[in-house]
C-alpha cells in the first residue's frame, strides 16, 4: 500500500502529487483560439509517483511526466504519460520508493544499486524527428510523439560515451544542429565535462571532453554564431559531502564564477576561461557575437535561488538576494576581459523564452514569468513563490509588457509560437496555476499586448 506524502512544500497544494496518465479530447475553451495555433506544444514537469523513505525530498527529484496540447482549428487535446525510466519501472517493480536524497546514490536502498537515476522530468528536445525527455543527471529518453510511449534510453547507437546529456541542449534555428553538451560525465561529483554536435539528420558528428576547475552546477548553456559559452557558477558538489549521505549542492558565493569560451569551429584545447565574482544562474536568455565581442544575456541571483541548497558558510537563506534579474555579461576576447554591461530590466524573472529562430543571434524581445514582490504571490515550484506576472521585456529599452491576473493565479514557462516575421508577431503559451482551486488553465495571450490577458482560456481537469 503506498504510504502518505510528507506535509512539506515539496508535497503540498498546487506541488501535491498528481499521479494521474490522461488522454482529454477536446478541452474547453473560452472564446476562440487564434488560427494560426496549429501544432503540438510539448512539456515536462517532476510528478513524483511515491513518497520518499526519507523525511522530505526536493521538488525536482520528482518522476518525469511528459504532456502535449495538440492545436488544431481551435481545438485542444491533452495527452501525459509518465516517463518509463529504469528508476520509475524499478520502484514500480518494488512497489515503493528506491531512491533516497537528490542526486545521492549513497542514500539509496539496496534495490537501487547499479539502476539508472535519472527521473528524465526537465525538458523536452524535439531534434531530427526525436522526442527526447530529459534531466541533466542522465542521458535522455526518447518518446514516441503521437502516443507518448517511452521508448528506451537514447545514446545515438551507443556513440555516445558521455552518461549525462544536459537538459538545455539547443538547436541551432540557422543550421538545424543540436548542441549537446554534459556535466559530471563519468559520474557523480566528477569534474569532466563534454560538449558534442549532432547533425540535422540527428547524426552524432562530435564529442569533446574537457576538465573543469571545479564540479559546479551548469544548469544552461549558450551559443552564438561563432562560439560555445558554459557559465560555471559556484554552486558546488563534494564527493566526502555526498559519501556521508550529505547534500549533492552546496552554495559558496565567496567562491568565482568560471565561464568557459569554445570556438563552434574549434576544439576544446581552444578554450579560454573568464572569471566573475559569485552568483547563480539556472538559465540563459540568449547571447549573441560581433566578432570577437560576445553578449550573453542571463537571469542572474546574488545567492542560490533554491532555499533547500545551503549555504557552505550557514548564512540563512535572503530571498531578495536569490531574486533573478535580467543581466548582460560582455566578453571581449581580444581585451581579455569579461564585465557585467547592464541590467536589462528592473525586475525579477526567470523562467525566460526567446523566438526560437533568433537563438545564437542578437534579439530584442524575451517571454518571461515574472514576480512583483509587492502584490501577492502563491506559494508554488521549488523555489516557494510561484511567478505572479507573465510579461514581455523589450531588452533594448527596458519595456515590460505584463499581465498580473488575479492574487490566485501563477504562471510557469511560457512559449513562443511565431505567426509572422517579428519577435511579437504571435502568440505566448503559458500554464496559469489557479491557486483558489488548485487547478490549472493554459492561457494563450497575443505577444504584442500581453497586457491584454489571456485570449482563449484553455480549462484543464487535472492539475
């Protein structure tokens, strides 16, 4: 019989378990969805099937569920299924949790020894006609599109030597190439990196190896035209920490932040390395190159914005210091030298998308979720509050185009769905968590006025 989930963040309210696979034709929608909505928008998110052996557990060790919302002329339908990795088909088998602290084999029960770990429950990568599922502790799992069936653990006909593949991999929109890339390659808290190119055809082509300074968390990437840039930040893993059944993370922001330069036309014996004072970042908004001047644009935290990754010295968690804004680092290869340019926009946001065909070139406008301290927000995702703003930021002049909605209502990563040449030419996708009835709405808003609010409320029966 499967026990009860802890009373804790991770498990509670709109983070309660939703333990349900469904196929809804049809969902209800709320005035008319634009035309050129036509297509499949795909997610992932951490649905946890047990709860932990241990006292509590971490949001994102949850198992991985895979969703579609297939547009067609106006209708919706709605499809999830979890991932079948070995770690969920093992505890299925056990009838039972089998894996113990985040990303701590050591904490593990006796059943878990030499199964795969991943959850596979962060990102979806469509590339050359492949749905991959993936998490960056792991390699992927490739899914069948139209059924969402798993169809087993991906390492392009055993190519590929790397036993992680990051779950912000990247297509290049000029090339049609996806960049991959890994951290702690040959295992937990072990300092190899490797970066790797699979062609249009969804043909591994390269894979480089490299060493890092230190095992640091690189949750994101970025790459321009000319060069491959991996920001290491100073979240840092201890293999004697993580042997004493310890913490896989720890912050220590007195510590520099490494960032790593590759040519996309070179190897890794090309790599030059630029050092900032200690931050956080999880993701990357875009970056671009004007020869050998590279921009980057990144949601950057003074502090480790999860309050469950302590701090290595024990200062208590500050939520104004883990907030994310919008920054520019410059690199100037031929100067040497790395500064912060600018904050693109006095606000706190994370969760950032771009126009797809803009990727790797320079930009003017990102989707973000947003949050206003000063209004009311929900407690919601790993981080406690949930985002109470879905806005438009014009990185040039500092413009916000947002919508607030109601005190009940957060909002998790949104789409962009282009239906024209411009960066606001279409539509925003975002999932609208209704706290006032745990519940959840796709909301679909017009990208040039997102002020405006939803267009078609799209209603979801599961959460």
């Amino acid at each position: 019989m499967t026990g009860v989930f802890p009373e804790s963040i991770a498990f509670i309210g709109y983070n309660e378990p939703v333990r349900v696979e469904a196929d809804i034709f049809d969902l209800v929608v709320e005035g008319t969805l634009p035309a050129a909505l036509n297509g499949r928008w795909c997610r992932m998110t951490p649905d946890p099937q047990y709860p932990p052996f241990l006292a509590d557990d971490f949001f994102i060790s949850g198992d991985g569920m895979i969703s579609t919302f297939t547009f067609e002329n106006g209708h919706v339908d709605f499809k999830c299924r979890y991932v079948q990795t070995e770690r969920m088909l093992a505890e299925r088998r056990a009838r039972r949790r089998l894996f113990g602290a985040y990303r701590n084999p050591y904490t593990d029960r006796p059943e878990a020894a030499n199964v795969d770990r991943t959850a596979a429950n962060t990102t979806p990568i469509w590339h050359a006609g492949r749905l991959h599922a993936s998490k960056e502790d792991g390699l992927p799992y490739e899914i069948d599109m139209e059924t969402l069936q798993t169809k087993g653990r991906y390492d392009w006909a055993g190519k590929l030597r790397s036993k992680t593949i990051s779950a912000h991999s990247k297509v290049d929109p000029e090339t049609g190439e996806l960049l991959i890339w890994g951290y702690e390659v040959t295992g937990a808290v072990t300092p190899h990196m490797m970066v790797g190119l699979v062609d249009a055809k969804g043909e591994l082509v390269r894979e480089q190896w490299f060493e890092a300074p230190f095992v640091g968390m690189v949750h994101d990437f970025a790459f321009t035209r000319d060069f491959i840039i991996f920001p290491l930040f100073p979240t840092i893993a201890d293999d004697a920490r993580l042997r004493a059944g310890g913490d896989h993370w720890m912050s220590d922001i007195s510590r520099e932040t490494a960032i790593a330069v590759i040519p996309r036309n070179g190897s890794v014996e090309d790599m030059r390395w630029f050092h900032v004072p200690g931050g956080q970042a999880f993701h990357v908004i875009n970056a671009w190159n004007e020869g050998n001047t590279i921009f980057i644009d990144i949601c950057l935290a003074e502090i480790n914005p999860f309050p469950v990754i302590r701090d290595v010295a024990g200062f208590p968690y500050d939520p104004r210091r883990a907030a994310t804004l919008p920054w520019r680092w410059k690199i100037d290869l031929d100067a040497d030298a790395i500064t912060t340019e600018r904050l693109l926009g006095n606000i706190i946001g994370d969760l950032p998308r771009v126009d797809d065909r803009r990727v790797g070139s320079s930009y003017s406008q990102v989707y973000m979720a947003m949050l206003d301290p000063t209004r009311q927000f929900r407690m919601s995702g790993p981080v406690g509050p949930g985002f109470n703003m879905l806005a438009g930021l014009d990185v040039e002049s500092g413009a916000i185009d947002s919508w607030y909605g109601s005190d009940d209502d957060s909002f998790q990563e949104p789409q962009f769905v282009p239906a024209g040449p411009g960066e606001t030419d279409g539509y925003v996708l975002s999932v609208i968590e209704r706290h006032d009835r745990n519940g959840s709405d796709v909301g679909v808003f017009a990208a040039d006025t997102m002020a405006g609010g939803p267009i078609g409320p799209i209603r979801m029966p599961p959460r």
